[in-house]
C-alpha cells in the first residue's frame, strides 16, 4: 500500500483533476474522495474521463473521513475549509487548495473575501526563494491561486532583483471557464461563453493581495477577463522599469537566473510567446519577456493551466515536498496537444 491521501471536494474541476493526477502518482492511494451533493455516487459518474476509479463512491465530507489519511487535500469553495480543519487531528498533514490560509493580513482577507481570518498557512509556491525548504517542513500548507501563479512567476524575480518598480504594476489576465469551479451559473453557460471574451472582477479580483504579497509589489491593478475556452490562464504583466534605457536581455537574464533548473517554470526562447494551449493538462508555466518601444515598460507574457499548475499541480508537487518525495513524481512538464 502506498501513502494514502484523501481529497475533500473531489467532484468539482480541481478535485477532479487531482483524482487524475494522483491515478498516475508513484507513491500516493486514493482512499476516500468526498462530495457535499454528489455523496453515494459514483465518481465515474461525475468524472467519467475517471476510468480507474470505476469503483470508487463519493462519501460525505466530514473530518471523520479524511482523518486516517497520511495527507489531506482540500479541493473546497473559499471560505469552507477552516471549519473542516478545526475537526481534523492537530497532526494531520493538510494542503488546501482553497483561499482561507494564504493570506498573512487578516485585513486584506476581510476586505477582498470578507468574514473572519483563518490564519496563515505556509504558501505553496516552491519557485519563491525559500519556500521549498518551508514547505518541506510544514503540515499545513496553502496552494497557490491559479491567477496568483502567473503573476507571481512572471513578477517576483524582476522586483527582487530591483529591476523594474514596485509600486506601477498592471495585470491583464484571461482565464478559461473552470477557473470559476463547477457551479451552474448563468454567465458560464456555453451560448453565453462562446465567441465572446468579457471582464469580471475588475479592480477587485481575490488573487490581488496574494500577487502583492507574495512579489513585494506594493500597488497592483488586475483586470481579469474570462475566455471562451475551459482551462488555462494567459497573463500579461507590465510594470516600469526602475532605470531608462532597460534592455529586455537584462529582464531575460533575471528570469533565466531564477528558473534555471526548475522543472516547471520555463523562459521561452526570445521569439517564441506562450501559448495556454502549449501547458494543458502540465504543470508547467511559460514566460516571455520583452520591453514595451513606446513607454519602456517591461512586460511580461505567462501563460499555465489554471487546473494543473494553477491548481492540483501545484497541490502534487507540494505534496511532494511534504512528504520527502521526488518534487516531480507525478507530474509533466508536457503539455497536451492539440
């Protein structure tokens, strides 16, 4: 018997694509998959892509069910699983892919999700300097958010390394539709998503204070907008340089030196731009950079799965880490294509 995990909210697009992942994993066993509505069912009822698991049932999301798991993943809506938490064993190895512990001001969290803070879990984002050996260390870690991994990748290195400003950085980022989970909602249906591109959030997304503190960018404005396609992200960050005359080798040369090594975080070649296509069903992210000929601006491209990297990808290889095993098993840095 390998290491047993067990994922709360497994029915919904997240929870799904780690039941996937994790059918491929080396090392880890599924040995209870929980869903609020769908519990008795089946799971290739509701994931029939899902074939392994044919015999598999949903169960009731309770701590009495998740507790006997080596580790827990929490695939829950923002907000539901602090509660769940406070019923499971102080002991228990834990990694949310939820919003209710990445935050550390409790201000931030009451002004973009509203209601109390939970905490601060350690964030789960291995590329950040540090953070590797923490979450290595940790029982209790908080995924990334899947807008905030696009950002964060494509901005940290350059505002660390003091090449571009902290205080004027501008996000336009397009997301598919399962970035917005799999609730029926009106504006995701396919005849109102289909031959249209359309903002959301605008000024006020979530993810906004998870970029800022997680890139020391002290201001940041986001205009998200939803693509009509079902998953992946393509973010373009600008931001102004901290010297004129800024080259985009220089920018290049900052995020070489920052991913050189990762196995999921690439710098395209200087004439190639990301694609979501390029990262669907990976974990990988793809970068480009280049300097705006007007304004001087540096942007940069990133483009990810907001399922894989910006979700249950992240959440594998920080399971990973957790508990001493290879960062990569379970995982490519291969897209699917076309």
């Amino acid at each position: 018997m390998g290491i047993s995990v067990a994922v709360a909210g497994a029915s919904g697009y997240a929870g799904g694509e780690l039941l996937r992942l994790l059918a491929g994993h080396p090392d880890f066993e599924v040995v209870a998959a929980t869903a609020h509505g769908n519990a008795g069912q089946p799971v290739t009822d509701i994931h029939p892509q899902l074939v392994s698991y044919r015999d598999l049932v949903f169960t009731g999301t309770s701590a009495a069910v998740l507790a006997d798991a080596d580790l827990i993943f929490l695939a829950l809506p923002h907000g539901a699983s602090a509660a769940l938490v406070a019923q499971l064993p102080s002991q228990s190895k834990v990694l949310d892919l939820g919003a209710d512990f990445r935050l550390a001001d409790a201000g931030a969290w009451q002004r973009y999700y509203g209601g109390a803070h939970a905490g601060t879990w350690t964030y789960g984002l291995p590329e950040l300097p540090g953070q590797r050996a923490a979450i290595a260390a940790s029982d209790r870690v908080a995924n990334t958010g899947c807008y905030a991994v696009s950002v964060i990748t494509a901005l940290a290195p350059l505002i660390a390394a003091g090449v571009v400003e902290a205080d004027d950085v501008v996000v336009v980022a397009a997301s598919g539709t399962s970035g917005a989970g799999r609730s029926a909602k009106l504006a995701l249906l396919g005849s109102e998503v289909m031959a249209d591109l359309s903002a959301y959030k605008v000024g006020a997304h979530q993810h906004v204070p998870e970029m800022l503190q997680a890139t020391g960018a002290r201001t940041l404005s986001m205009t998200p907008l939803l693509a009509p396609m079902a998953r992946g992200i393509l973010s373009t960050v600008t931001a102004r340089p901290s010297s004129t005359g800024l080259g985009v080798e220089q920018v290049r040369e900052v995020l070489r030196q920052a991913y050189d090594g990762e196995p999921f975080v690439h710098l395209l070649p200087a004439d190639r731009q990301p694609h979501t296509a390029a990262t669907l069903g990976s974990n990988s992210v793809q970068l480009q950079a280049a300097v705006d000929l007007d304004s001087g601006r540096v942007i940069i491209t990133s483009a990810l799965d907001n399922l894989g990297k910006g979700a249950a990808g992240q959440a594998i290889q920080n399971a990973n880490l957790m508990l001493g095993l290879d960062e990569t098993a379970g995982l490519s840095a291969n897209g699917v294509a076309p």
